[in-house]
C-alpha cells in the first residue's frame, strides 16, 4: 500500500478532527478491503495513546487509488494533544 496527500482537518459536520488521504493498491492483486490503522504516540515516550483501526472495503483493484477520510476521535478542545503526538499509519 502506498499513502499520499495525508491532512489532518477538523470536520465541520462532527467537530472533530479528522485524518484523510488516499490510499493505493500497488499489489497485483485486487483486494476485498484495505485495514488502515492510525496509532497516536507519545512524542516522548513511544508510548501509544490512542489508536484507530479504520477498514476501506472493496474490491479495490490494483494500481488503483482510493480516498480515506478517518474520524481521530480528537475534538478541537483537544488539539494541543497533537503537538505531543506522532501519528504511525500502517
């Protein structure tokens, strides 16, 4: 999987920050779906804080290019956490 054009952005519709991008399939194989999961660390001390397990489901082709858009869970109140923070996409 290869991501690309990845932006963190608060949604207006819920109020909370939101992760999107694309996502492409570069095996040759098509897939049923695609698991995206975002793991937010302490910058510190490595130590997860909060994790998201998001699924794009298919069939997704190869070579094809798909948008996510991933709620974070994290409201605008709480937008000094991300200075604090690393995101890891996998």
């Amino acid at each position: 999987m290869a991501y690309s054009n990845m932006t963190f952005y608060l949604n207006s519709t819920n109020s909370y920050y939101h992760l999107k991008g694309l996502i492409k399939d570069i095996l040759p194989e098509f897939r049923g779906f695609i698991s995206v999961m975002i793991d937010f660390r302490n910058q510190s001390t490595v130590t997860s804080v909060h994790s998201i397990l998001y699924t794009l489901h298919g069939p997704i082709d190869s070579n094809t290019t798909v948008p996510f858009d991933i709620d974070t869970g994290y409201t605008q109140a709480q937008q000094n956490r991300f200075q604090y923070l690393k995101a890891l996409i996998t």
